[in-house]
C-alpha cells in the first residue's frame, strides 16, 4: 500500500458562470466530505517533509488545500469554510495585483477582486492560509520563445513583494505555481535558483513519488459538482488510481503543450 498526496486546486467562490468559480455551499460539502472521512490538511512544512514519504506506506489521508490568484474570496469564503472544519490552505498571489491600502482608499480605480495584503498578512498569522508566489505579473511567457531575463525579473519582484508586504523572509517563499501550469526544464532550473524548491502546475493526478518537486499535479475542483468531487478523490487515494491518473493526464499535458517541452 502507498499514500498519495492530493493537492487540490481552487481559484474563485461565487455563484457566477464563471469556469473559474465554485459556488460556497459545494466547497463546503467538499471541505466536510474530507474531514469527515479523517483528511488531514498539510501546512507547507508539513507537505515539504512529508513529500520525502509520498508513495510511503503509513497510509494517511493527507491533502494540500490551493488556491491560485488570489482573489479576494480567500478572507470572504475561503478562509472562514476551511476554519470551520480545521482544516488550513495555502494561497498562490499575484503580487501585481494585490491591493494595498492606499489603493482602496485613494486609488480611482481600486482592485478589489484580489485579496488585500492586509488581509493576507492577517491569515497568514493565524495559519489558516499560507501564501506564496503565483508570479508577479501573470503574464503567459510561450515557453517555447520567452528568454528567462524577463521571467527571472518576475519572478524575483514576486519575492521581493511578497517579502516586504508580508514581512516574512524571502527563504519563506519556497513554492512557485506556474501560471496555467506552463513551464519548461529551463524555467524550472531559473526557479529553482531563486529559491523555488517547489514548482507546481495544474493536472489531473496526485503526488505518488518520493522526493517529488517539480510539476507538482494539482487537481483543478473550480466548479466541479460535489459527486465528481467524491469519485475523483476516492480515486486518487488509491495507489494504483493515483497513479494511473498521472500517468493518463501527464501523457495528456505532454501532448497538449507539444513535444518540445512539458
Ligand atoms: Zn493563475
């Protein structure tokens, strides 16, 4: 017997038809299915020391809770649910488009679809959300074309905001969630140099091997119903659905993103 670790993926809450969004009600029927089935949410010490035993045999039910964007729902919906049921997360910023206070007081047009850093600085003391870097800028590089000297920038300007608006050090912020998942072994090699041991992407499966830290699978919930929810993590906590799961959706990604990189 092995025990995967899920790491699930949300974006948005609300009742629009937007793809990115789940509604309230369904992410708390997911968060009150895994506790109630013994689920344990990892924090990131815990998911980086327990990566070593992914595919290990003590058989624990372990997930890692995500949200990418960072969308102001985080302190609104996301935060109380997961409080609610004991459970903690972690939170992938664009740190261009958090606002400060200045820019909801003063600002003409002030950004408050994102999570303020005044809010996130006050999750991230109570431990209820973690936050790290979802680059600075968003911007969709074409792995096939795009040098590293403007990713490098970004990516550096990520720490250094998330750094300075969170006052945490810079050794703090050891994971990288690739925008839509899109990257290449040069630009894994770049994060890595700047400290972003742990590198995450969007795919259907689960963390099954040991030492795993690069192309992270995480399983995308925005929108799913609460059945599909059910099936597809009982699924991958079994070893062998967990593995057949990365090996169909990573043959997939491969061959969606072409054959020069994955
Ligand atoms: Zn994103």
């Amino acid at each position: 017997m092995t025990s995967p670790i899920s790491i699930l993926l949300y974006h948005r809450f609300g009742r629009s038809q937007d793809p990115l969004s789940t509604p309230p009600a369904d992410f708390e029927r997911e968060l009150c299915w895994l506790a109630d089935r013994g689920y344990r949410s990892l924090t990131l010490d815990e998911f980086e020391h327990g990566i070593d035993h992914a595919g290990s045999a003590d058989g624990s039910k372990r997930v890692l809770i995500t949200f990418d964007d960072g969308y102001a729902e985080l302190a609104s919906v996301a935060a109380p649910a997961l409080r609610r049921y004991g459970l903690n997360g972690v939170a992938f910023l664009i740190t261009g488009e958090c606002p400060t206070g200045r820019d909801r007081g003063d600002s003409a047009n002030p950004n408050l679809n994102h999570i303020s850093w005044d809010d996130a600085r006050k999750l991230a003391s109570e431990g209820i959300i973690e936050f790290q870097s979802h680059t600075h800028s968003h911007a969709r590089w074409d792995p096939d074309s795009d040098g590293t000297r403007k990713l490098e920038r970004d990516l550096a300007t990520s720490l250094d905001v998330l750094s300075d608006e969170l006052r945490l050090p810079r050794r703090t912020f050891r994971h990288l969630a690739w925008p839509w998942g899109l990257c290449n072994e040069r630009w894994e090699r770049l994060g890595r140099s700047l400290g972003f041991t742990y590198q995450h992407i969007v795919q259907r499966g689960a963390v099954t091997r040991p030492g795993q830290t690069i192309r992270l699978p995480r399983f995308c919930f925005d929108g799913a119903s609460t059945r599909a929810f059910r099936t597809w993590m009982t699924l991958l906590g079994l070893p062998a659905g967990a593995a057949v799961c990365n090996r169909i959706f990573g043959t997939i990604r491969t061959y969606r993103q072409g054959a020069g990189y994955v």
